[in-house]
C-alpha cells in the first residue's frame, strides 16, 4: 500500500478519538490540532468516562470515529497501589472494551503503554522481550496491552517512558519547584531509565497514523508493540542536573539549592520502583515510519524554558 501523505489524512478528514486529551501527550497533539485540520476529538471525562465501561460503546455509536488513539490511563503510580479497583478498570478493563468496540467497527487502534510492564530482571528491554511488571500500575497496563492485542488483531501498542512537557504533573516541574523553594534536593541516581518527550508523539503524529496505516497485520501479534521515547538513556539524577543548569542559564543565578544523588534504597515509596526501565527502540517503528526522536536532554532544556516562568509565579504565590 502507498504510504498516506499528510494532505491525504486532511483530505480525508480523518475523524480520530484522542482519550486522554488533559494528560501530557494528549494536551501536545491538542495544541498541534490549533495548525492542522485533522478531525481529532478529545472529550472530557464527563463526555467518556472509562470508569463506566458500558458509556464506551454508546459514546462510539454516537461518534463516527475511524482512529482511536487511547491516551488515557491511571498514571498515578503510588495511588494505584491504594485505588486498586480504579486503576484496573482504567488501565485493563476499558482498554479491553475499547479493542473489542474498535474491532466490531473495523477502526483503527493505538494504545499507549509503558516501560512499567518490566522492571525486575534489568533493561535495556526490547519490545518483546517477557514482561515482569513490579507494580500495580505496570501489572494493569501489562493485562491492558494483552487485552488490547488479543481483543483486536489491528491494534497497536506504543509504549512510553517516564512521559514529560510542559503540561500536567510531571518530574520536571516538581524538581524545579524543589529547586527554588529547597536548601538542599536529594534526587536517586541509581535507577536506569528511558524518558518520553510528550512532543515526540505529537510532533510525529503523521507519521505514527502512516506506520500504522501501512502495517501489515496478522494474527501474530508481535508486530504489533513498539517503543517511543527521547534518543539515549538517563537517570533521575542526571535529569535533575540538567534541570538546574538549564533553570540557571534562563534566569542566571536563581538557583543555589544543592543537588545531592541518593541511592534508591533511601528514596521511600508506596508502589515499589525497578531498577532498570530501559526500553530499546524497535528499529522498523524509527527507520520505516521516518520518526524524528528528540535526545532527551535538548527536550529537558526545551521544556526548563517553558515552564519556569509559571513555576516561578506558583512559588511566588505560595508565599
Ligand atoms: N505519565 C507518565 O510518566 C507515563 C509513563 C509511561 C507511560 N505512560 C503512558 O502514556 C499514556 C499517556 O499518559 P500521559 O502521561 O499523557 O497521561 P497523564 O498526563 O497522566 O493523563 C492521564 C489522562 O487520562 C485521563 N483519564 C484518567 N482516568 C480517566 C477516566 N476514568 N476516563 C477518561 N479519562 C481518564 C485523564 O483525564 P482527567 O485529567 O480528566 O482525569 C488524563 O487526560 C498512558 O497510556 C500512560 O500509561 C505515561
């Protein structure tokens, strides 16, 4: 099949459902929909809410979709593990309707997931390689990709790491904020790790739509998970120490706090944290579909730009 150009998607006004539009990734693809005129929908939770599972099929009646892409997810690691219930109806359940609703319609599904899916023997992890979630987050995301690849043979998983922007909760805005308000940040070193740059996703939606379109489906489903995340790997400590140069550059001299690496046996938790997350890219999903991945530090530095200016006002007014 002819790959799909972009003005092809345009012209065939391609109707797509963006679960998740709030979270980091969705708000990115929302702010690229302000320059392209694709028909991307992003309703808000009291339009599908993915904790009543039976409002899915009657939202999809109601819409004629032909792509969904489904970003939302319970993604707060620690409450998982105290919200059971929730995070496995979001994370599993709804993603399982979600396929088997997109397979009865014959439309088109990519699912976001994560590097939580492993964590207990060491990465860098391949896109198939078993999966050994250590938490409750990665154990529901986990049961939510089979659901996803084994209810529809067209669907796709992409999983994301440790997901960044200028949107949402997220590390960067929170080391920041330490960073002016702290004396002293204490940030774990010995953790290996992939970072996402939200607007890696978003940047190369077209692309994305492209590989998928032109993926040829069998009932194998492994040609059927891939990786996105910023070129390289990292660690929270060195993350953090980007952070601070980049804050220091912007706005020279603001920061004086002292930047100290723990070990992750000091660093307490609810839900437990792998040592190793790494993902390795696939190399068909990169060099086929003609994805242009960011290096993380150069997105870090991006979105340091970005949102210093709010952190420094939330500071300010939280004195
Ligand atoms: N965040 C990370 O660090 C990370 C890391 C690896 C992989 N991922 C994966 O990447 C994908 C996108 O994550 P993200 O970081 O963009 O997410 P995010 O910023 O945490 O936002 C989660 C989104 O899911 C929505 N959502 C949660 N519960 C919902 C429900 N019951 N019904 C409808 N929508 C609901 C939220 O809507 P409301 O705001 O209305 O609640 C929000 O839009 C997910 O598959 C996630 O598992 C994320």
């Amino acid at each position: 099949m002819e790959p799909i150009l972009v003005k092809d998607l345009v012209d065939y006004n391609l109707k797509v459902l963006v679960t998740g539009g709030s979270g980091q990734i969705g708000s990115e693809i929302k702010n690229l929909n302000k320059n392209l005129s694709f028909n991307f929908h992003f309703p808000e939770s009291n339009e599908l809410n993915l904790l009543d599972l039976d409002s899915i099929s009657s939202y999809l009646n109601n819409n004629n979709f032909d792509l969904i892409i489904n970003l939302a997810a319970f993604t707060a690691v620690d409450s998982a593990e105290e919200n059971k219930k929730n995070a496995n109806i979001v994370n599993h359940l709804a993603a399982g309707i979600i396929a088997s609703e997109a397979r009865k319609r014959e439309i088109g599904l990519i699912h976001g997931s994560t590097d939580y899916v492993f964590g207990n023997t060491g990465g860098p992890y391949g896109a198939y390689d078993k999966k050994e979630p250590i938490n409750y987050y990665g154990t529901t995301k986990s049961l939510g990709e089979d659901s996803v690849l084994n209810e529809y043979e067209k669907s796709i998983v992409i999983r994301f790491a440790s997901v960044f922007s200028e949107y949402g909760n997220n590390f960067i805005k929170r080391i920041l904020k330490s960073l002016i308000k702290e004396e002293i940040v204490k940030v774990v070193s010995d953790q290996k790790i992939s970072l996402t740059y939200a607007g890696d996703f978003s940047k190369n939606i077209i692309e994305i739509i492209n590989f998928y379109n032109n993926l040829e489906f069998d009932v194998n489903k492994n040609n059927r998970i891939f990786h996105l995340t910023c070129r390289e790997y990292t660690n929270w400590f060195s993350v953090a120490e980007i952070i601070y140069d980049e804050a220091n550059k912007v706005e020279n001299g603001l920061l004086r706090s002292k930047l100290l690496p723990i070990s992750s046996k000091d660093w307490k938790s609810v839900a437990q944290r792998s040592q190793d997350t790494r993902l390795e890219l696939n190399d068909n999903f990169i060099n086929e579909s003609k994805i242009n991945l960011s290096q993380w530090e150069k997105s870090v530095r991006l979105v340091v730009k970005r949102v210093l200016p709010v952190i420094l006002k939330e500071v300010e007014n939280e004195k």
